[in-house]
C-alpha cells in the first residue's frame, strides 16, 4: 500500500498526486456502504467531481482501480448509454481492499459474522476480478429509476446483455434483478451466490467459486 503511494509522486503530475491520494485512501471506506456509488463529498469536505476527474482517470489508465459506471439503458452497445457522473470504483485486486480495510484472514476463512455489508463488497470485487478475467473490460451496473432496485453487474457477451447480481451468501432471493426482468426480459439472467447451481425459470444460480463458467 505505500509502495503505490510511494509511486504517485514519481509517476503522476504533481498538481494531483493529493488528489489521488485522498482517491486511493477513500475507495474501500466507499464500497463499505449500502449504497456503493462513489461520492465525491466523501472524499473531502466540499470536493466536487470537477476537481477529481484527472485523478480518476489517472489510476483507472495505471490498472490500479476498475471504474464501474452505471448505464441508463440496458442495451447494446452499452457504451451509448453509460451516465458519466455515477460510478463505482474498486481496487485491481481483492487483497488491496482486504488490506485497506484491515481485515484478517481468519473473518473469511471462519464465516465471521463481524462482517455485514462490508461482505458484500468483498464479494463484488471478487466477481469483478473474475469478469474481468474472462476479458469483459468494461463492466456497468443497473438501478431502477427510483433508485431502490440495483443490478451489480450487466456484462455485453455477443449479442446478449447479462445481467448479474451478487449475493455474499446463500440467499436466494434476487428482488431487484426479478425487476430488471420483468422490466427488460433478457435471454439469460445470472444470480450468484454461496448457493449451488440452480435453473429456475427466469434465472441461473450459478455458486461463486464457478462465476469463470457465466460465458459458457
């Protein structure tokens, strides 16, 4: 963690290097809400997204954050319709996130009820990294119009839009991705989860260790 912090000031214009600090120090803290969007008054009293743009932009360029943005329309191609002002962001690997919020191994390994919402971040960024091993670059969320109903994850696959949510344990309901079904009605529809495979009619279970095999 200093090592990359050690490395703004080496690599990046000194006109941001605060900037990118108070970015970096802020995302784990950000995707430990309910409500993950990145919000820029978090970062700083009063900072606006002007003042952060570059920033942003700087560690997504270097690989050490996954930007995700939120799209306005499920629909292809998804670029067309992304919302530049809301996003997400999240660190390149899961271990930077476990390491800036200082959480010991033993909460995972033991299923430490410590953790609550933090749990579902931690398994975000696990299926993010899975994605983008399977070469979706450019990964985008969903949330209904109120707000209220939120998809994690919309991966273009071929002529297909996915959508997927994710759930950090075994519960098996999916309310917000039921929503995005009924409002939109794709051919393949992803929940994943600490359940086992599981067809249902509208959806597929698929377990979270397996999120490699959604493309096939």
């Amino acid at each position: 963690m200093s090592g990359y912090e050690n490395d703004f000031s080496k690599y990046a214009p000194k006109e941001i290097v605060h900037r990118l600090r108070l970015v970096w120090n802020s995302i784990h803290s950000q995707l430990g809400k309910e409500n993950k969007k990145y919000i820029f008054g978090h970062v700083a009293k009063g900072a606006r997204a002007k003042e952060f743009e570059a920033a942003i932009s700087w560690l997504n360029d270097a690989g050490l954050i996954h930007k995700v943005n939120l799209i306005t329309k499920p629909v292809i191609p998804l670029k067309s319709y992304v919302e530049m002002d809301a996003f997400k962001l999240y660190f390149t690997d899961i271990g930077l996130l476990l390491a800036f919020a200082e959480i010991d191994k033993s909460i995972i390994l033991e299923k430490n009820s410590i953790l609550t919402e933090f749990k579902g971040a931690l398994t975000e960024q696990y299926v993010l990294q899975q994605l983008h091993c399977l070469g979706h670059k450019n990964l985008h969320y969903w949330q209904s119009d109120s707000r209220k109903a939120e998809v994690d994850f919309l991966i273009q696959s071929s002529n297909e839009i996915i959508p997927i949510e994710v759930k950090a344990e075994e519960n098996l309901q999916a309310k917000s991705l039921k929503l995005y079904v009924e409002k939109y009605k794709p051919n393949i529809c992803i929940r994943t989860s600490m359940s086992a495979f599981r067809e249902d009619s509208w959806l597929t279970n698929v377990p979270l260790y397996a999120i490699l095999s959604v493309d096939s």
